[in-house]
C-alpha cells in the first residue's frame, strides 16, 4: 500500500537530489529540482527550509557550513545512511502510488 | 539521538536562530546573484528575489517551529513579552490578579475540604473495607425517629462476631465520659469503651505498648486503659515510661498498657482513653441496642455479602439469648431486625455532603463571574491593541501565532492569580479549622494536599484558558479588521455584543447567587422564630456531672448528692433557679428510647411504638422555661418515693387523649409487666434536636425509679446529669468557678464537665444553618459586586468609545438627559435580559438545595421579586455614573479630539 502525500512527494524531490548531487544548498535544490522537472515543479522556499530542518531532526540528512563557487558561505546538506534508506522507501512508495492512480483511471 | 539533540537546541537557542537567518539570507543573496547575472539591475534583483521569497521573519519562525525544543522557547519568549505587557499597565494586572486570586482562592479553599472531608479515604488501612454496622427495624415502630436505624447490642457483638464468615473482626465501641483522679486535680475526661475487635478492625498500631488482649477483655480479668496521643501530651508530657504505671478511672485503678498515635480516632471521635467494654457473656440479655458497631470486612467480599451473611445469624441470635426470664426471646422477630450495613465513611460524612456540594457550587459559579469580568477587560484591552494585531497579521502573523500570543497572556495571568490564590486558600482553610463549625466532620484532617493543588492549578489554567480564547477568538482574525480602518467613530456591533452577552451571563449568575443567600437568610430567620421549648438561652448556663459507681453507690445517695449539689448552686449570688436532668435539649444526646403502653389502648401488632424518654428533677422545667401546659411537675418526695408518676410532652398528650388536659390523671406503662404510671403534668413541646427538627414525642421520669425491667425490686438512678442554671451572669468565667466551688463542696472528687451556656447549645444547632449562610452570603456578596463592576466597566467603555457620537448628538441639540438615558437604558436592557435568565436558572437550582431550607419554599416569592429589585438598583447606580460622564461631552472637544 502506498502512502504518500504532499509533503512525502517534496521530501522525496529533496532527498533524490540530494543523492544525485552529493551535497547542495536549499537554494540549490530548488534550482535543481526546476532543471531536472524542465520546469514543471516549482519548490516554494516556504515549505522548502521547514522540511529541511524536519528531515534533518530526523536524522535523514546532515548539514554543515561550507563556501559556494562564488566563495559564498551556505549550508551544505547531504544524504545520511539512514536518509538513503527512506529514499529507497520512499521511491517505491512513490512508485506504487503512480501505479496505483494510473490503474484507477485506465479502469474508469 | 533527535530527542537528545532537541534538548541539545534549547539551549543554542540564540545560535540556532542566527544560523537559521544566515541560511536564509544565503538563499537571498543567490537568487540576487543569479538575477544580475541574467542582466537585471540590482535593485529589481533584489526585488524580485525577496518578493519570490516572501517574509524572512515568518520563514524564520516557521522553520523554527518544526523543533518542538523551539517551540518551547516561543512560549517563553510570549511569556516574558506578556509579563512585561502586564508591568506597564499594572493597574489592569493588580485588578485581574486580585479578582482571580480571589476566585481561585475561594475555590481552592473549598475544594480543599470537599477533598479533605468527602473524597480522601478514612486515615485508616484500606478504609474501604471498613463497615459501620447499623441495622434496620422497619417492625418497630417509632424507629424512625432515630437517625441511621438500630444499633448494635453486646449480645449481637458476641454472636455476630463469633459465627460470621465475611468479617475479619467486628467490634462495639460507645462513649462515655469517665473521671481520672489521683492525678492533679479530678478531670473528667472523653473514654471510649471498646470491645475486642475494634482496634483490630481498625488496625492502627499503638506507638507505645500495645492493644487490647484478650485478657483485657475478660470481665474478671487485669483492669487496663489506652492512652489516646493528646492526653498522653498533655498529662503525661509525652513520657513513653507511662506503660506499666497506674490511673484511677471512676475510682478504679488501671493499668496503661498502651498509647494510640497523634490523628489515630475512633470513628471521628477524638477520645482521650480507651477502656474495655469488657462484656461478661453470662449477664448479656437481647437489648440494649446502644453500641456503635464496627467491621472489617474480609478482603474481596462486598457489602451486601455481609448482610446477608449476617442475616443468617439473627435467628442464633435470638436463640442464644434472653431478654429475661417470662419474655419471648423470638419477640424482635416482629422488629424484623436486618443488617443494614454501610461503608465507614459514609457514616463519618453524614449529611455534610450536601452542604460542601452546594458551598462548591457557589464557588464555582462565583469563579466564572470573575472569569467573565477578566474577559471582558481583557477584551477591552485586546480592543485597544486592536490597530498593533491587525498590522502584524497584515505583516504575515499566523492566526495561530496571535491566537497563542493572547492566550500565553491569559493563561499566565491564570496561573499567576492560581498562585496567590493558594495563598489565600491556605489562610483561609487555617482560619476555618481554627473556627472550626461543629458539625463539620473530619475537621482535623482538612488540608491541603497534592491534590488540591493539581486542582487548583488545573482551575487556574482553564480558566486563563477560558476567558482568553474570547479575545483570541475574535482578534486573532486581524486580517478583517485593518480594512474597516483603525478609527471607530461608533461601537462595532460584534464586539460590543460579545461584551453585553459576557454581562449578561454575570447578571444571571449573581442573580442565582443572591436568590440562594436570600433563600438562607429567610431560612435562618425562619429558624429564630421557632419557639424551642425553652426560653432565656443566653441566661442559661449548663455543666454535667458523673457520679461513678464507685464513688457513691447507694442509687438515692446518687440523687441526694445531685440535688444538695443543686441547693449548693442556688445559693450563689446572682442564681436565680437550678434544675437539672439526663439530657438537655439540643446538645445532641437522646437519654434513651423504649415502648410506651397506654392504659385502654390497643396497639397494631400487639407492640406500642417507641418513645424518647428523659429523666429530670422538680425545677428543671421552671429554669429552661419549658412552660408546663396541664398539671403540674415532679416533687422531690414523689422521686425519692418512687411513686409511679409520669410528666409527658404536649404532642403526646394530644395524640393519645385528645389535648394536655385530658391527659391528666391517665395512665401509661413502659413494660408489661411494670405497673401503671399516672400522668401528672403535660409539658411545652422541646425541639430536643435542633429547631429545625420537629420535636418528638417525650415521655419524662423522675430522675430517681423503680427499675422496671428488674425481677427483684431495684432502683434506677441517673449517675450522669445536665445542671441548668439560670443566671444573668451565664456565661461568665466568674459564675463557673463559683460553680465549681459549690460542687467540690459536695464531693471534692467531682469534676465539672462541659460548661456552656444554652445559648451555644442552641447556635451549634444552628451551626449547619449559619455556615451555609455565611458561606452563600460572602459568595452573593462578591457577584454582586464583581456584577455592578462588569455592568459600570461595559458602560463605561461604551461611553469612552461613543463619545464623537456622543458630541454629534449633543451639538445638533440632544438634551443631557436624553443622553443619559440612552446609557442608562442600554445597562437595564443588559440588566433585565440576565435577570430573566437568572431567574429561570435560579427557579431550577434552588430546588437542589431544598434539603437545606426551614419554613421557606425553593421559589419563595418575596425573594425572588426582591433580589431582582436589588439587582437593578444595582445596575442603575452602576450605570448612572458614566452615563452622567457622557452627558457632560463637551461636543466641541469631543469632535475636535478625533
């Protein structure tokens, strides 16, 4: 059974970045996730950095201080063991929704 | 490892916000960057950055809402914001705080005892299996005029505790005051004679020596005493050497083989030694049912198991035991005698339950009047931040936040009140106790415990919560009122009609509050204008003297001493009259009870019913100022001659002979086999027990009779007796030394026991009355003053917030008094809507505390138009004075001023 939601959905937008890119800033994941949608998702910071902060109480991701290209300091977050664990969750979750609604509307 | 690290947070709070900050500015700056680098200017890419952003500080709060930690920290960061809102308007927070220290107090206070006296369990080991063992005898008749049913006798003690199988002990226990001489000097003192098995059943272990053995309880056997803790203190200082020495009790030496602790009582009653009953199996009969029983039940077996275990006993009961030869032992088959068994405790609270709820009712309703008179300055000052919330919601304030700001304020002042409310709870709990009304059970256990105090801040809380989520609830949507503009010519009609409906509610509750004091005070009133039977009581001092067996032994020596006694009294100076008697009325002791036959009548059921009897001496009647209706009273040669004569209470004489006259010359009998008693005098009617009782039927013996239930010829004397004098100087330390005096001029060995004047006889009786009349008074005081408060506030805030309206109208020519009436009416609108209400309300509640009323109805008319009346003079005088401020607007100011 899936379950998923909203939130679920931006944690896995966020948590797949982060295993594709290692290590980025906030500001980097909206951009990134913009790229990769070509541009059909939009991350609103507002609901961006409250999540941050909630997977990192978690213990999915960690943070640390580090200095951008353009020798910029920002927080870096990367993916901990235990955050590669709920990506792999979270993916199939994902997975089985998308299969489940697609299911539902080729029925009907 | 997260819980830790939320811990971890609190503390870096300070840290934790800035890195949040920088965070965000990061972000910021990046999308800057990115924005000059795609060839915008830097100032629209600053723009346009913070505009896709939104508000930082709201982000940053949001962010640092997700730890709870954090969260935590905002309620602290709201607290001291509120606390330090509160110092600069400390008028507003000492008048809050008062009102609800206030309020808070009274019901903690109240609680405290409704906790102490009827919910905390007896200071015994698993009370809940205690049993007091009274039983019911629906056959005889008269019974009910006992209180609880039928007690026990030493006979059913013998046969119930030796064959029941759901009891672990069951003991009899009954008090009675013994002398202590050989001491300083003789001292009258409080014993309890209790069997085997009542210390057992009790189970509170003695702190020095031991209990009652077996032995002890043999008849022929050693002659022991228990010291109870306060008189071991007292006499002994506490000595623990004590076991092992000697006292006279009744001039018989016994053996101090024990000492209870400090609180241990039997039953609730405080005692100073125990003694053992002692019963010896040999001369027990059926009767007397004088003794106070006590269980404890095995564990797991319930109450009605007990009864019915019991009820098996009563046919071995009546086959092992005789009321003496020629009489029927299967006799009180016809009583049809069942147990009727309850818990301890709830014989220990009586009839006090109803009282406290009533008293805790008030209270309560007291505390939501000072509840609506907090929200309703809250909601002025709310009012006046009205323009700051709405900027801030506009500014992109959460609901919520605003809503948890207002009620962090609220709350705390609650909490704040709740603490100096313990305070005034704590005072006013010791002032009781040290007051201590008489028939308050468990006096001495009331305190405040944990409890009482989870209570109380649990009250203190939900009431900060409650008259908070008003004003939360209407400001928190702030959004709203920015658009309608931060100027208000007029009144907005939803607020002013929150305001009106919170007075309402006050007005109806005060209105209940004052109809249930009026309601008592009618009842006290009522209570005074009863005749008692006896007239003068605060000229009318009382003592009791015990001659013991011991002492003198001859039965009419007993009655000799007592009267020269007497003589002795009457010769001080400044004694009118002495008489004395078994019982005395209202002091709570009825002398005894049996069947009374009368001559040519035939009862249903072959049995006469049961009457009260008292036993008394020629002058006793003449100094109460019991008027004797018919007839005439005892002489002294009649007593000492034993002539069967008889005196009886006017309601007797009316149901047996039709009036007082008619019973004069007839004959009554209390036994069969007794000869017949001729009827010589027909006294006033006595309510012997407490004016709000009716007064029973009273059959009066000489104090000095032919022992009826004897087979040989024997006197019964009365070794206990009540003094009555009456003398203008009652009361006085002066007269009770004289007093004293005369009585060890008679027998130095006799102490005075229980002085008082019949007149705080007479208010003890009352006590249960003036208690609730005192309590309701103070509580329909406090609503009507927080009422007329609540109504000036309301009307005064409308004043100040109408006063342009107020100008206009008086500049395009309104009179003055027209203005005024325009307040005055508003306030009795509001007035008489609560009235109405509170009427309804009232005409429902005071059914409850009917049980507490005398000679008044529940919907007694003259109060429930009076206090309606009172209330809207009230409201008219609290409503006249800035009703007069309004009229006085100068319309020129008033207009200029906006």
């Amino acid at each position: 059974m899936a379950t998923n939601d909203l939130q679920g959905t931006l944690e896995l937008l966020v948590l797949k970045t982060l295993a594709a890119t290692g290590s980025l800033h906030g500001y980097g994941i909206v951009l990134h996730i913009q790229r990769a949608s070509d541009e059909l998702l939009t991350v609103e910071e507002g609901s961006l950095y409250p999540a941050l902060h909630r997977m990192e109480q978690n213990g999915w991701i960690q943070s640390e201080w580090a200095l951008t290209e353009t020798r910029r300091k920002a927080k870096y977050y990367t993916l901990t063991a235990q955050g590669r664990r709920q990506l792999d969750r979270a993916e199939k979750s994902f997975d089985d929704l998308v299969k489940g609604v697609r299911a539902v509307l080729r029925y009907a | 490892m997260s819980a830790l690290r939320r811990i971890a947070n609190l503390f870096r709070r300070p840290r934790m916000d800035a890195e949040i900050a920088e965070e965000l500015k990061a972000h910021v700056d990046m999308r800057i960057e990115d924005n000059v680098a795609r060839g915008m200017r830097p100032e629209e890419a600053r723009r346009e950055a913070l505009l896709v952003f939104g508000n930082t500080t709201v982000m940053r709060e949001k962010v640092a809402a997700v730890d709870a930690s954090l969260a935590l920290e905002n309620l602290a960061r709201d607290t001291r914001f509120a606390l330090r809102r509160m110092r600069k308007s400390p008028g507003f927070a000492v008048t809050v705080l008062l009102t609800l220290a206030i309020g808070i107090g009274a019901n903690a206070a109240v609680f405290s005892v409704v906790n102490s006296v009827l919910l905390r369990p007896l200071p015994y080991p698993h009370s809940d299996r205690l049993l007091s063992l009274w039983l019911d005898a629906p056959g005889a008749g008269g019974l009910s005029n006992f209180e609880s049913g039928l007690q026990m006798s030493p006979s059913m003690y013998l046969t119930f505790s030796g064959h029941n199988k759901t009891f672990e002990s069951i003991g009899v226990w009954a008090a009675q005051p013994v002398s202590v001489t050989g001491l300083a000097q003789p001292e009258e003192v409080h014993a309890k004679m209790v069997s085997g098995g009542v210390l057992e059943a009790l189970s509170v272990p003695a702190i020095a020596g031991r209990w009652f053995s077996q032995a002890d309880q043999d008849p022929h056997g050693a002659k022991t005493v228990i010291l109870g803790y306060g008189y071991w203190q007292r006499r002994f200082g506490s000595d623990r050497n004590v076991i092992g020495r000697s006292i006279q009790v009744d001039g018989i030496t016994r053996e101090i083989v024990g000492v209870m602790p400090r609180g241990f009582r039997i039953v609730d009653r405080d005692f100073d030694v125990l003694l053992p009953l002692a019963f010896d199996p040999q001369h027990q009969k059926l009767a007397p049912f004088g003794y106070s029983g006590v269980g404890r039940l095995k564990p797991g077996v319930t109450i009605e198991q007990a009864d019915a275990d019991v009820s098996r006993l009563m046919g071995l009961w009546m086959d092992s035991w005789s009321n003496g030869p020629g009489t029927n032992p299967h006799f009180y088959e016809r009583w049809k005698i069942t147990p009727h068994f309850k818990s301890l405790k709830n014989l220990v609270i009586g009839n006090v339950g109803s009282v406290l709820w009533v008293v805790m009712a008030t209270v309560g309703l007291v505390m939501l009047i000072a509840c609506t008179n907090v929200a309703n300055l809250l909601l002025v000052r709310a009012e006046a931040r009205q323009q700051e919330l709405a900027v801030r919601a506009a500014l992109g304030a959460g609901r919520a936040r605003i809503a948890r700001e207002l009620l962090v304020e609220s709350v705390l002042l609650g909490v704040l009140g709740g603490v100096l409310g313990i305070g005034l709870a704590y005072g006013g709990l010791r002032l009781l106790v040290s007051i201590g009304p008489a028939n308050l059970p468990r006096l001495a256990e009331i305190s405040m415990d944990a409890r009482s105090l989870v209570f109380t801040l649990a009250l203190s809380v939900m009431a900060g919560l409650l008259f908070g989520s008003i004003p939360a609830w209407r400001y928190a949507r702030g959004k709203a009122a920015l658009n309608t503009g931060g100027r208000t010519a007029s009144v907005s009609r939803t607020r002013q009609r929150t305001r009106n409906a919170l007075v309402v509610a006050q007005v109806a509750m005060a209105l209940v509050l004052l109809v249930s004091a009026a309601l008592m005070i009618r009842t006290f009133a009522e209570l005074r204008n009863v005749s008692p039977g006896f007239t003068g009581a605060e000229h009318l001092e009382t003592m009791r003297i015990a001659i013991p067996d011991t002492m003198v032994s001859d039965p009419k020596m007993v009655t000799r001493t007592e009267q020269q006694i007497a003589e002795k009294i009457e010769a001080i100076p400044g004694v009118r009259s002495v008489g004395f008697a078994v019982a005395a009325p209202m002091e709570g002791v009825d002398p005894n009870w049996d069947e009374i036959g009368v001559e040519g009548k035939v009862y249903p059921g072959g049995e006469p019913p049961l009457r009260m009897f008292n036993y008394v001496t020629p002058g006793f009647f003449s100094t109460m100022g019991t008027r004797i209706v018919a007839g005439r009273d005892f002489t002294w040669d009649e007593l000492y001659g034993l002539r069967p004569r008889v005196m009886v209470s006017e309601n007797f004489a009316r149901e047996n002979w039709g009036s007082a006259a008619n019973a004069l010359g007839k004959r009554v009998r209390q036994f069969s086999k007794m000869p017949w008693q001729e009827v010589i005098g027909v006294v006033e009617d006595v309510r012997v027990h407490g004016v709000d009782e009716k007064a029973p039927a009273i059959i009066y013996w000489g104090a000095l009779l032919e022992d009826p239930y004897s087979a040989q010829p024997a006197i019964e004397t009365e070794r206990m007796v009540r003094y009555v004098i009456r003398s203008d100087r009652a009361g006085t330390e002066n007269l009770l030394n004289q007093v004293q005096q005369a009585v060890w001029s008679v027998n130095a060995n006799l102490p005075v026991a229980l002085p008082g004047t019949m007149q705080e006889i007479y208010s003890q009786s009352m006590a249960r009355t003036s208690f609730t009349l005192v309590m309701l008074g103070i509580a329909g005081a406090m609503a009507l003053l927080l009422g007329v408060i609540g109504i000036y506030g309301v009307i005064s805030y409308a004043v100040s917030q109408r006063t342009r309206e107020i100008g206009i109208r008086l500049a395009l020519g309104a009179q003055k008094g027209e203005v005024r009436w325009l307040f005055m009416r508003f306030a009795m609108t509001v007035t008489g809507v609560g009235v109405a209400i509170g009427l309804v309300a009232a005409a429902g509640l005071t059914r409850l505390m009917s049980s507490l009323l005398f000679g008044v109805s529940p919907m007694d008319p003259l109060t429930f138009v009076a206090i309606p009346l009172v209330l809207a003079v009230a409201a008219a005088v609290a409503s006249y004075l800035p009703a007069l401020r309004a009229s006085g607007v100068n319309p020129v100011e008033a207009l200029r001023a906006e």
